[in-house]
C-alpha cells in the first residue's frame, strides 16, 4: 500500500513539475568519468585517427577524473623532448573524451561547456562538431554547445585533444592535458554574458562605500526583449541587502545591454589581509516579471592605491608588500592541483611572513584566486612570459600576435572581481623590449586593454635590466601605472629618484639581505616579490636536476634556511632558529646538505646540531630572529647574550662543537617568547608519521599530506636518512602523489615508494569514500615502521 501510495502522488506530481519554473541558470560540474589516452614519441603510440567521431570506439581508453596532468605520471628520462626546462617530463598529444545523456527538459535551454584550462593548443569537438581551438594553456573559456547537442535517450560525446609534443615550450614544466575543472552551464535565452558581472567599490571609508554593479546582458532569443535587473548585496555574515531595480532596457535578438547599479553601504565590512571579509552581489535578469537569469560572483570592499612617495596602501593603512612568485605546479601533484594543496602551501609561506603572491608568468586557476580571497593574500596577476620574441622555440610567441587580445580580454575579465588582484602583470623579462617602437605599441595596446575591462586597477610589468634597453628612457616603463623591475634594487631607486612621480615595485627579487635592505630602508619602494616562493619542477639548468631550488619552501613546503631568514626579517610572530654554517660561500667543503641546484651544489647552512665532522672542531652558528635579545645554550652552558642587529644581519657564534643539546631562547622585555632545540642524531631507528590534516573526503580539491619523518631512537630526526620508504593503506583511500623534495631523484611521483631526503618524505592521500577508517603505514628494511589513522568524511562541496 505504501509503494501504491507513492507511486499515486509521483503521478500527481508530475503534471506540477511541468509547469514549475526552470532554473534560471544551473552549473553541473563535468570532471567525472572521461576517458583519456595518451600518445608520445617515447612509446611509440601514435594519435588515434577519427577520435572526435562519436562512433569512435573508446572502450580500451583508460577512465579517470578530472582535472588530470598526465606528464606528472612520467616517467623522467634525460631523452624526454622537454629538457631541463619541462623537468625531463614527458610530452605529447592527450585526447579526452566523455559520452553524457541530457533530459529532454534541457532542450529549450542555452547550454555551454568551461573548461578553466587545457595544456596546450587544444581542440573541443561536440558530437563531430568542432567547437574551436585556444593554443595558451594558461586561460579559460567557454564554447557553446547549443544546437549540436541530443537530448533523452540519445547520448552526446565530446572531445577534447590537447597537444604540447612540439618541445621544448616553456622555461618550467606546465603539464599536459585537461589540467583544470571542466562544468556545463544552463541558461536561458537572456542571460549575463560570459564574466559578464563586474563589481567595484568607490569612495570606501570605514563608514560608507559606494558599491558599482555593472552586468553585460545577452539576448539570444530571435524577438525584442524587455529586460531589467534586480541587484541585491550579501554581506559577508549572509544578510542580503533589499533588491535595487535598474531601468529598462529593449535589447536586440544577438545583442547586448549593459546595465549598472550604485548602492550605497554603510559601515562596509573591509577586505583586508588579515580579515578577508567577501561580500556576493546577485544579479537577477528579470525579462517581463519573469526570472530569465540569477548570477551571483563574490567580491570584496577595499581602497588600496599606490604612492609615489610612501608606498603602498590598504584601507588607510600603509605597509610593505611582502611577496613571493610561485609557478603552477606542486611537485608530485604536477600543473593539477587541489585546493587543500595550496591552502597547506599559502599557510606555510604566510608562516614565513609573506602576504602576497606573484602568479609567475601566467594566468592561475580560479580556485587559486578563489583561495587568495579567502585567505587575504595580494596577487599580482601576471598573464605572459614572451611577446613575440620566444624564449623557447614552440612556446606562446608562435601565437602571441593572434591570440593575446583575446586571451587577455578573457583573462581580466574572468578575474577582475577577485579583491586579492590588486596589479596586473604584462608580462615577465620581455625580450622585445629592445625594440622600442614595436614593444611600445604592444605594451600601450595590454595597457589599453587592462584598463578598459578593468578600469580600477594598475598595470605593471616584470622588466629586466631597464637602463640596459633604456625602458626608462623610451617611454616604455612610463607607459605603466606602476612601474616593475626585477632585481638590481638600485635601478629602480634610481629611477624614483630620476623622476619622483613614479610608483615603484619590485617584480622579481633575490633573497638576500642587500635587496630586503634596500625595501625596508626606501618608503617609495612599494614591494617585492622574491624568486621564488616555492621551489618548482623544471627550470634545473641540468640533468641530473629536475626542478629549481629557489623557494623560500622545499616542494613538500618545508622551510628552506633561506625562509628561515626571511621569516626573521617579514614575520611579526616571534620566532628563532639556529643554523650551523660550514663554509663562507657555496664553494666550502662537500657536506651532504640540501643544496640541489647545480649552480650551488653544496649547501652550506643547516638546521641540525649533526655535523657529517664529528671529531673536534668548531661550528660557526647563525641565529635568525626577530627578536630583541637570543641567549645560546649548550648542554646547559651559556653561550652568551646578543642584540638584534639594526641591519638585519643574522646574530653570530664560534662554538667547539660537543654532542648534545644546543638551545636558542628568544626574549622581548626578558620575557621568553620563542625557542629552539637542536640535538644530535644517533643512527635511524624508526619512522614517525604525521598529517595536516586527519579527516579527507573524496572531493577532488580536498587531499592530506602525511610527513614521514626518520627519527633515531631517541625521536631526534637524522639529518643524513635516505632510507628507502614503503607507504601501504587500509581502508578507503588512495595515494595520489609522494615526493621528497630531492631535486636530483628521479623516483615516480606516482607509486607506493619513495626514499627519505634529509630525513623526510611525504605521501598526499585523499579519500575514496565518504566514510571508513583509513589506516597508512611506512616501513623501511632496518626501521621500525610507522602508522597513523586518519578518518575518510563526506565531501564538503561538489567540483
């Protein structure tokens, strides 16, 4: 009776399902259930012929989710046609394919498909139809799939090749294939036009705001339509403000109308880096009384400009921009990178001190920049590293003339409402630039375009040796809102001081003490961004090195010495560490460190009290902290008492090394507030495990590093351990990357194994079901093994 009783009002039901409104707009995440094949020269496995024909059969193509790099998977071979800047990766051609049904109730609606980036020279096929070709591997867009589409019981079949096997393309490895979320869209017939929403905020105190709402309209019905808008503000704590109406507009069958809207807000809720409030501005298209259209996109209340003469400002405060440049990749996660991932990332640089963020040289994602909202981080959104002279010989200059106004345009547009963006980047260490009249025209041309789809923010660009190609002299650098040079501080004081009007940045920067000097000491220096925040996969220079050392962070996000220096200079948080210096330059004695760039081969700075020495000798200690007074203890001895050091230089000691304990204590006004503990190692013993984070889902943006850490018995990590580990799994999860963050390892990034590098390795795991006890454990042959649990949890979100 009951199924009867179910059946009888499903019936009733369906006439009223019916006549309900649509859905003004629907998104549907597209990243499931493709399937992928790969074909390169080093397999010998050439190109399928016919595979954007829905009839191709591609049963045997291996079925994966997306977004997927499928380089990343390797192997690394020093014959890979990537070289040294691809990180001896793999290249090729990938094709993707996915079959999907659509309900017949979707036939009346306009239906497009998104794909947020495909690496590189991609072609999108619907049902045989070729939806179009975008060469740069670095943006987004959108095809409309309307018209060639099947609905019921017919299915659809689309196909996307990607292909980067003409190599070497870039100076850094960018992946390969489908890298990016893919989504359908579902509009009607009137809807907001692609990025269409762009919102500003004018005149923002603490008290008021005036917040500008301006939405490009599209019809794409074939008669008239009368169209207004209804606008309303969500505050960051979920309030909605009350709609505000615009005026009518009649827009054309295939024409546009654009429509703008001031609101007032009182006492607005700031975005700033340290409370990144995000406010929603919903607009609801209204065609009659009818809803044809709701689109929602988050934005941010803030001031921020920058001034010649003190720098930069935000929200009426004025501070140093403290950046960093970080590239695409994540090491064992390659160019497809999850959210958890560079959360985990961002939180350790910020760590260090820095609050913001260089996407070196390219486009990011947008859940990257969805990210750096959320978290506070400035960006300065940077979109080319080539005009028209190349750097490589297949990379974007082949496409530059055709394609940058459109992948610009498209790229602005799509993330103009970000409140982290607050400078575009034309383009990094450009080598037209010598030719002053054709570098003059294309950069006043980007400068034209930046400005008209965004009119609320400076432009700038990474120039490099400017008095060389005399870009100050030219025009050239003049031609900027704000004027960026990478290294040579110097150059661009000088330039300040040439001529005073000039807002000045640092694009690109080095690490050392004379360039963070020259940003402190000079108000008009608004900031820098150091190369690099993060070291990255390619750029090594030579086999056998794979990636570039340059980080403030290893590729498993571990401190470098060097961002331990940094964070005594950028952090306000009181920290200290101790660093044993074995030689005064990069030319000392081979002591087996962390250094993995063949242009500095031998580290000669280490966080450790285990000298490869052990007979007596003494050690030269350096001590970075911020703060005022650091009192160094062995093995219960006084060492003595220093100052902090008004030119930032590090506090120094000359100790006889003993085995032991040294101890670093940390004062403010004699209060204790940070310290540190070296020991010295005894032989491995034993594996230590642990996690950031002991709860994963199955979401694709959500994973969990787990740290493998080699210990003596007395629990004092070995510096020294390469010992081969082993990581195995019970219950619902899957190892989805390991790596060590050894730039000379040629190990898979994708597998079980890894051997330890200084002592520490580390597995990212995610989750394969919503609920279940995960069970990980390391072992190696000699140690005792390691094992820890963490907990497979629902998905938070769906993407």
């Amino acid at each position: 009776m009951n199924r009867i009783a179910s059946l009888l009002a499903l019936a009733l039901a369906i006439p009223l399902a019916a006549h309900a409104a649509p859905a003004p707009r629907t998104t549907q995440p597209f990243d499931s259930d493709w399937r992928f094949f790969k074909s390169d020269a080093a397999n010998h496995l050439q190109p399928p012929a016919d595979a954007e024909q829905p009839s191709f059969d591609d049963a045997s193509w291996r079925v994966l989710n997306l977004p997927h790099d499928w380089s990343i998977e390797g192997p690394i071979l020093q014959t890979n046609p990537t070289g040294q800047g691809g990180a001896y990766l793999p290249a090729g051609i990938g094709w993707y394919r996915k079959h999907f049904a659509l309900p017949q109730s979707d036939a009346h609606k306009r239906i497009f498909v998104e794909f947020d980036g495909v690496v590189a020279n991609s072609d999108v096929w619907i049902n045989g139809a070729h939806l179009g070709h975008r060469p740069f591997g670095y943006v987004s867009f959108r095809y409309e799939l309307t018209g060639h589409l099947n609905f019921g019981s017919k299915p659809n079949v689309i196909a996307v090749r990607a292909d980067n096997s003409k190599q070497p393309a870039s100076r850094w490895a960018g992946g390969a294939g489908i890298d990016r979320h893919v989504r359908l869209l579902f509009v009607n017939d009137v809807h907001v036009d692609t990025y269409g929403t762009f919102v500003t905020a004018t005149g923002v105190t603490a008290s008021q705001a005036t917040v500008h709402v301006q939405s490009t309209i599209v019809n794409q019905s074939s008669q008239p339509q009368i169209t207004s808008l209804q606008i309303s503000l969500i505050a960051p704590d979920g309030k909605p403000t009350k709609p505000f109406a615009t005026a009518p507009q009649t827009i054309a069958p295939n024409q546009t109308a654009e429509f703008t809207q001031d609101i007032p807000v009182s006492h607005p809720d700031r975005w700033d880096t340290d409370h990144p409030a995000l406010y929603h501005a919903r607009v609801k298209v209204l065609v009659g009384k009818r809803v044809s259209d709701e689109n929602t996109v988050a934005f941010g209340i803030r001031e921020f400009h920058f001034d010649p003469a003190t720098g930069f400002w935000l929200n009426g405060r004025n501070f140093k921009i403290l950046g960093v440049a970080i590239h695409a990749d994540a090491g064992a996660l390659g160019n497809a990178v999850p959210t958890a991932a560079w959360e985990r990332r961002l939180t350790a640089l910020r760590a260090v001190g820095v609050n913001a963020l260089r996407t070196a040289h390219n486009p990011p994602s947008p859940q990257f920049l969805d990210l750096a909202d959320r978290m506070g981080f400035l960006v300065m959104d940077e979109f080319f590293d080539c005009w028209t002279v190349g750097k490589n010989p297949y990379d974007y200059h082949l496409y530059f003339r055709d394609w940058y106004k459109t992948d610009a345009r498209d790229s602005i547009r799509r993330d103009r409402n970000h409140p982290s963006i607050i400078l575009w980047s034309a383009g990094n260490e450009i080598h037209d630039t010598p030719n002053a009249p054709l570098a003059h025209q294309i950069l006043a041309s980007l400068v034209r375009i930046f400005h008209q789809n965004d009119p609320s923010r400076p432009v700038t660009q990474a120039l490099f040796r400017p008095n060389a190609s005399h870009d100050y002299d030219n025009g050239l650098a003049d031609l900027l809102d704000v004027v960026g040079q990478n290294y040579r501080e110097n150059e661009i004081l000088a330039a300040h001081a040439q001529k005073p009007a000039r807002k000045i940045i640092g694009t690109e920067n080095g690490q050392d003490r004379k360039a963070w000097l020259a940003l402190r000491d000079n108000p008009p220096y608004s900031g820098q961004f150091l190369w690099s925040g993060v070291d990255y996969l390619g750029e090594a220079h030579q086999w056998p090195y794979i990636g570039h050392d340059s980080g403030l962070l290893d590729r498993t996000d571990y401190p470098h010495i060097r961002g331990m220096e940094r964070q005594s200079w950028w952090s306000t948080t009181p920290m200290v560490k101790v660093v044993r210096r074995i030689a005064p330059t990069l030319a000392g004695p081979i002591d087996p460190g962390e250094g993995t760039d063949p242009k500095a081969p031998h580290e000669t700075l280490f966080n450790d009290w285990t000298p490869s020495q052990t007979a007596p000798h003494d050690e030269n200690l350096e001590v970075y902290s911020n703060a005022e007074k650091i009192e160094l203890i062995l093995n219960g001895k006084s060492l003595g008492s220093q100052d902090l050091h008004p030119d930032a230089s590090p506090r120094t000691w000359k100790v006889a090394y003993a085995p032991g304990t040294l101890k670093a204590i940390a004062t403010n006004h004699g209060q204790v507030v940070a310290t540190e503990e070296l020991r010295t190692a005894g032989a491995p013993a034993r594996i230590v495990l642990t996690t950031d984070h002991p709860s994963v889902s199955s979401d694709w943006e959500d994973v969990s590093y787990i740290t493998a850490t080699v210990v003596d018995a007395n629990g004092t990590v070995v510096p020294s351990a390469t010992n081969d580990l082993t990581f195995t799994i019970k219950g619902p999860a899957a190892i989805v990357g390991v790596d060590n963050a050894n730039n000379t390892s040629h190990e898979p990034f994708q597998g079980n194994q890894r051997a330890a590098c200084r002592g520490r390795a580390v597995a990212i795991l995610r989750a394969t079901a919503s609920t279940g006890r995960i069970a990980f454990t390391a072992s190696a042959p000699g140690l005792a093994s390691g094992s820890i649990n963490l907990q497979a949890v629902p998905p938070a979100h769906n993407q």
